[in-house]
C-alpha cells in the first residue's frame, strides 16, 4: 500500500533517504541481513552470534512451531535434498525456480497451505542453511548460507543465557524503561531464556539499573529496568520530529505498552473484514514530538505517481493548527521518500489537516 516495513521503519528516524543505500547495505557490503526478530527483519550482521542459537534451536526442533516444520521437513527428504543441490548447483535463485518434491503436503489454515517449496525453504533459513541473497520486486531470492555470509561474519559460538544478556541491553537500549515482560516483547521477541537471572545478573554487574515509576497507579507497578546509561540519555540531546509509522514498527509493536505509553490504542485492520474496519486497510499512526497525534490512511499509486490520503484521524486533544502544520510536513516527507509527484486528500480528513496539506 505504501513501501516495504523495513524501508518505513529508518525512513521514520532519519525521513526521506535513498533505498539504494539500503540496498548497497543489505546486498553489497552485507552490514545487515534478514532474519527472525520481533517478525522477519533486517538485522546487523554484528549480531549474527545472538541469532545463531535460534538456528540451532529451530535445527533441534525446539518450540511448538519448531517441532512441527522439522517433522514435516524430515518427512520430506527428497524436496529438502533438491532444495540444497539446485543452489549448489545453478547458484542463487528465486522460489518458483524450484521443483515441488515433496512426499508430503504442508497443512495450514492459513495462506502457507500447500506452499511446500515456501515452507522448505522457510525452514532451511530459519535453521541457517540458506539465506536470502536479494530481491527481485517482491520475490525472495536464496543462496546457500555458507556462500552468501561474508568471511567477517562473526561465528562465536554462545549459549542461550549469554544471547539473552546481549538481546536485554540491546532492548533496553532502544526502550529506556522496560519491565521483563515488554523486553521479551521487543528485539528477539520470545527468545529471553532465563531472563530474571540475567537481569539479576545484568543488575549486580552494573550494565542495569532498577528504576521506579513515580505514577503509582496500578498500571505502572512492577518491576522496570533501565540501561545504566539512562541519566545520560535523558540529559542527552532530543531532536524530536513529527513523522508516520509503519503498523509493524518497533516502537509500537507491543501494543499493551503503546496503550501505556501514549494511551494510543492501535490495531492493524489489514485482516479485519472492511465493514467492521474503523480506519482503513493500512493507517499508519502519527508520532508527534513525544505524542501519538492521530493515524493516516495513506495509498501510494505508483502508476500515476499519486500519493492518496484516503483519510486522517485525530486523537483527542490533538486538533490543533501547530499540529496539523507538522503532520503535513511529515505527510509531504513520505511522499518525497516514495517519489510521489503529487498527493490527494480524501474527505475523511480534518478541516484543519486538509488546510495545511493544501
């Protein structure tokens, strides 16, 4: 509808930029690549070492999910040998260059029934076997993993609980204030193995401070941790921006702590039937300073080079000419970083909205 999430995301912190550098990183110089973390992502390859336990613990089967696609994967042999030795072969390829072998059909109640070249090669990344080499439009194209991966690549083997003290200080780093709960929910969602003895430990070592909330109403209590840091950051320089967000963004991923934060309450209606949508197919939320101020429902029409904004909604409070002045500017910043040539408004737009983007 708009642009791919992990093109949204920077484009959020940094505004308008050239994909082509993203490309430049991703397929050139490898700084980063694709793998799991609080969805399918791109991630710095530094990195590598925390996201290799998944590999091995996907191998091994571990987790519900797990457990269930290497039985099916083992179940078919011959699709996974065919898988290895066309890419060994012919190199790097696209999905539809593989043939289907296998002796058994996935099952799914979702929209991966029957997709058994998918799976297969779904399985074979998320275990580090192969990984995704580049694009072509939206079609993945693999490699084997060993050929892709640059000599560089760190490949220190570590063990759950040292992946989970390095995912807790990343994670930390980018939340501030935390409790365990919204940590396991940010960065490498689910993967936090003996978290409360890591964060004892993190706490003890000094890299971690236990903080209090000054609110004391029942939302606010528990256990919050911070970076040791945190009195620097809050000192530090802040260079606030008005900017829209992609649905799948890491700051509002964890939806309870969005609602916390930013008394935002958001929901992607992407899979909710359009009659009962409030908002639209693809609205994205507008961050303010430090303030969720509304959500757009843009559409970006790359034939005729229109970016439509079929409609705008204002959070309470949040109507304010100041307001709509900034959300305009950040409007016309993403439409300069899709390269619309020009954007239309749609009628389920504030007054004041429809103004300033005039």
């Amino acid at each position: 509808m708009v642009a791919r999430t992990h093109l949204l995301v920077p484009f959020s912190r940094i505004g308008p930029y050239d994909i082509a550098e993203m490309d430049r990183l991703l397929w050139v110089q490898k700084r980063l690549f694709t793998y799991w973390a609080h969805a399918a992502s791109l991630v710095p390859l530094e990195q590598f070492p925390v996201h290799r336990v998944m590999m091995r613990r996907f191998a091994r089967g571990d987790g519900t999910w797990g457990a269930r696609l290497k039985e099916w994967a083992e179940a078919n042999p011959k699709l996974r040998r065919h898988v290895m030795t066309e890419l060994r072969r012919r190199g790097p390829l696209r999905t539809q260059d593989f043939d289907d072998h296998s002796h058994r059909g996935y099952r799914s109640d979702g929209w991966n029934e029957g997709r058994n070249v998918d799976r297969m090669l779904d399985f074979l990344w998320t275990i580090g076997s192969v990984a995704i080499s580049g694009r072509q439009g939206l079609l993945r194209i693999w490699d084997l993993a060993d050929r892709w991966y640059p000599e560089w690549t760190p490949r220190e083997p570590i063990r759950e609980r040292e992946a989970t003290r390095r995912s807790t200080l990343i994670a930390l780093r980018a939340l501030g204030v935390a409790t365990p709960q919204q940590i396991r929910k940010h960065f490498t969602r689910g993967r936090y193995w003996d978290l409360p003895r890591v964060l004892q430990e993190l706490v003890r070592g000094g890299s971690v401070v236990p903080v209090t909330i000054a609110d004391d109403t029942a939302a606010w209590r528990g256990n919050w941790f911070a970076p040791a840091t945190i009195e620097e950051l809050v000192a530090g320089s802040w260079d606030p921006r008005t900017t829209l967000l992609s649905p799948f963004d890491n700051l509002i991923c964890d939806r309870a702590r969005t609602r916390l934060l930013f008394d935002f309450d958001y929901t992607i209606e992407i899979y909710t039937p359009k009659v009962k949508r409030r908002y639209g197919y693809y609205v994205m939320p507008m961050l303010h300073d430090d303030r969720m101020v509304g959500r757009v429902d843009p559409a970006m029409d790359r034939k005729t080079g229109t970016l439509r904004i079929e409609g705008a909604w204002t959070e309470p409070g949040c109507d304010s000419v100041e307001i709509a002045a900034a959300s305009a500017t950040a409007i016309e910043d993403l439409g300069r970083f899709l390269g619309a040539e020009r954007i239309t408004v749609g009628r389920k737009v504030p007054a004041r909205w429809r103004k300033a983007l005039a």
